[in-house]
C-alpha cells in the first residue's frame, strides 16, 4: 500500500502505545518503519535513521539479524508453543533457565519466565509478597521504590514507577507502594536516608521488597554514585527486606556489564529482566530468584502457584534468546558496549565543552543522557524535544525525558554500532544542539 492509505488506516485503527492519540490524529504517524539493519532503521518512503535509542532501549543485537529470523523459524517448524503450566515444559525454555542462572550472580539461580518487563516486575512484586506469606508473614506486602524510577505500565509495576505522569492515566494503587528520594537528586546519605525513613513511616514488619534500577532509564538515565549499592544492600539486610534490581534496561550488556548491578558488586535477591534477552526479536522477560527464595518457595509454597501468563516460558521466544545471548558473547558485545560507551562520552564532553547550552553529561557503557541547561529567563521552556526534532530532522531517531524539571536527551544505540557510527551521531547531535541554540538566542533577542 502506498504512504498516504496506511497513514489512513493506521489513524482508524491503530491506537498507538504512549502516543498523543491527538497528534496521531492531527498528523498521521510520525515515521512508518519498513526494515531494519544494523544501527539502522528505514522508512517505507526510503528515508534511513540512525536508531540512536534501539527502539526502546532493547534491541542490543542490532537490526535484521537473519540468524535470529533463522533459529525462529526451526523452532517453529518443530514446536512454536507450547504452555509451561502444570509442570509441562520443553527444552528450549529449560535451556534459557540455565543459560540466565550462568550468567546472573552466583545466588541466582532460578527464573520464572513473562512476556515482557512490567510483567516480569509485577511478577516479583506478587513472588516476593507470596515468599512472606507462606513464611506466616501476611504484612510485608508494601513496595518501596524510587522516585523517578519507571518500573512498566501493568497495575504493580505501574504503581511502583516513580514517575506520577503515568499515574495519570488511570491512577494506581494508593497502598502498598511508597516512594523514596533517588540518589541522582541528592546523593547516597540523603537518598539511604530517604529509604529509611519510608520504611519507619510504613512499618519495618511491613515491608516486602525495595524494588531499584540500577541505572535509571526513563528516569533520564540516571547513574547513582559509586557507593549506593553496596549501602542499599546495607539497609535491605538490616531491615530483612528483599532487594529487587530492575534490570530490564540495563540487563543483558547495555551497561559493559551483563547485568548492571555487577558493576557495584553486590548481589540482588531477586532480578527482573526483558528487552536485552532477545534485543525485542522475540516479547519475553523474567524473573531470576536466589537460591534463598527457591528453597522456601519449594519447601513452603503448597498446592499450585497461581501466577503465570500463557506466554511464559515460550519455546519459540526461549530458542530466540539462547541465540541472541550466543551473539552477545560470540561477538564481544557487552566488551563493546563499555569502549563504544567511552566514545560516545568523549563525544558528548566535547558538544558540552563547546556550547554553554549543555549541563551534565553521563555514561555508563551504551546508557547515556546529556543535560540540557534551563535558560534564566525562560527556566519552563524545555529544549531537549527541541534537540530531538533536529536530530529526527538528520536521520537520527532519540528520546528526551522531561518529566519535572528535568531537560534531557538520552541515548541507547545498538551495542554493535562502530567507533565511526559514534563519530557520526556525535556529529549529528553537535548540530542539532547548536540549532536550537542558535533559535533560542534568536527568540530571546525578539523579547
């Protein structure tokens, strides 16, 4: 079908996930996406973009992997799907298990399989109050989380996000989920602090989990300091409490790491992860459960745990990710991810040496963001959608974050992108940021 008669079909049709229905309306779609190769994306008018944010932070890999179309479809032609319920299994998804208990921290070593990342964090929102409950502990149900943390939009995870734009929509759950300071904001002592202090006002007997990112994504990428980790294990062990690390960003080589928590080396109880395990070939996510948690769901969760999804464990996507996480570390990924991430800081130090207009900017392997610096006599006039426009407007497909105060352009390219390909996104950006200053000083010179 020609351009003009999908742009059609998709306004009568496709409502569009976390989308202005308005502007899909007003405007169509913004881009209609044909393939994909490599950091590349083109559109069905033949238009190319550099894929500066893997879609949604998740396709590590890269585009247009035939090996992966390949492993999908044999296993399809042998067994596409079948349930995991009622104790049915299959070698692919026993596979996978083993594979994820390999890589994740050494106490790690169980998964419980979902369709994606808020169904893998409202999964361990509902293990880690079932892990309580059959211990007799019926009030350590509530979630402490993180402001400014975005854990998925299903009803648990929702309600954890610390992002109140995505309460909005719908609302969330008044109880059983509370908010403490992040250390981006103010630092290890104050957030720990804040931690504590949510956790007295709740009731220590109360709490289930603490549920954190590691790095967060949608938060701005917000990396915390180096000692935070190591005092948040601190205090989970202090108070009992379980420690969840989102990992559905940061899993699976994004950060340098396989697991973004390795960095601090502290070990999780619990991790929840998606995206990176099939770099968005395949929906599937996680949960990876220590070895404490197994043994007390194996001794004391009786009868049939009534959690699961129909997609859970599915062959077709398990037989996709054993081939995505060979690709991984066949082809040193997760080693480029940490020298392609130096570049691409070096890059962005040198845009922020050269124009006063950026703030603080901040890597952590292929994570990063650059801070775009309010100006005094506009302070509510956001710039970074601004940036984003020009950058779409050179080929390059980003993501600003704006929530509260916040002016940033974050970035999530594929970890297979090129020392070249930085240079030219570098380039890119360094023209984008210094048009929309250039319009800025003309608009203020107008005043």
């Amino acid at each position: 079908m020609n351009m003009k008669e999908l742009i059609e079909l998709d306004k009568k049709h496709f409502i569009h996930p976390t989308s202005s229905i308005q502007l899909q309306q007003e405007k169509g779609a913004k881009l209609i996406i044909e393939k994909g190769e490599g950091i590349y994306l083109t559109t069905i008018d033949g238009k190319v973009f550099i894929d500066a944010m893997s879609s949604l932070w998740n396709v590590n890999i890269g585009h247009g992997r035939t090996e992966i179309a390949e492993v999908a479809m044999e296993q399809m032609k042998k067994l596409a799907y079948s349930s995991a319920f009622s104790t049915f299994s299959h070698e692919p998804a026993i596979m996978l298990a083993k594979k994820i208990a390999d890589l994740a921290p050494p106490k790690l070593n169980a998964v419980f399989f979902t369709s994606g990342g808020s169904e893998s964090n409202d999964s361990a929102i509902k293990l880690v109050r079932h892990y309580w409950k059959i211990q007799g502990q019926h009030d350590r149900n509530k979630i402490i989380s993180l402001k400014r943390g975005y854990h998925g939009v299903a009803v648990g995870a929702t309600s954890a996000t610390g992002i109140p734009e995505f309460w909005n929509m719908a609302g969330h759950m008044e109880t059983g989920f509370a908010h403490a300071k992040n250390p981006y904001e103010v630092g290890t002592i104050k957030s720990i602090a804040s931690i504590r202090e949510v956790i007295e006002n709740e009731g220590p007997e109360t709490v289930a989990a603490l549920l954190v990112e590691p790095v967060q994504g949608a938060g701005g990428v917000l990396i915390p300091p180096s000692d935070y980790f190591q005092e948040v294990r601190k205090l989970c062990d202090e108070y009992g409490i379980l420690f969840v690390a989102d990992e559905v960003i940061t899993g699976f080589g994004r950060t340098g790491k396989m697991f973004g928590i390795e960095h601090w080396n502290v070990e999780p109880d619990l991790i929840t992860f998606a995206k990176g395990v099939t770099s968005g070939y395949f929906p599937l996510g996680g949960v990876i459960v220590s070895d404490e948690i197994h043994e007390v769901l194996k001794e004391k969760s009786e009868g049939v745990l009534f959690h699961g999804f129909t997609y859970s464990g599915h062959p077709t996507g398990a037989a996709v990710a054993l081939k995505n996480i060979e690709i991984l570390e066949h082809e040193g990924l997760v080693e480029n991810s940490r020298l392609m991430g130096e570049e691409l800081l070096k890059g962005l130090k040198e845009i922020k040496a050269e124009l006063r207009i950026v703030g603080d900017v901040r890597t952590i392997g292929l994570l990063g963001a650059m801070e775009i610096l309010h100006d005094p006599i506009s302070p509510n006039l956001k710039l970074a959608p601004r940036v984003i426009e020009a950058l779409h407007e050179r080929g390059v497909i980003c993501r600003a974050v704006t929530y509260d105060d916040s002016d940033i352009i974050c970035f999530s390219p594929p970890l297979t992108i090129t020392k070249e390909q930085i240079q030219t996104l570098i380039e890119k950006l360094r023209e984008s940021v210094l048009t929309v200053k250039q319009e800025l000083v003309s608009q203020l010179l107008k005043l």
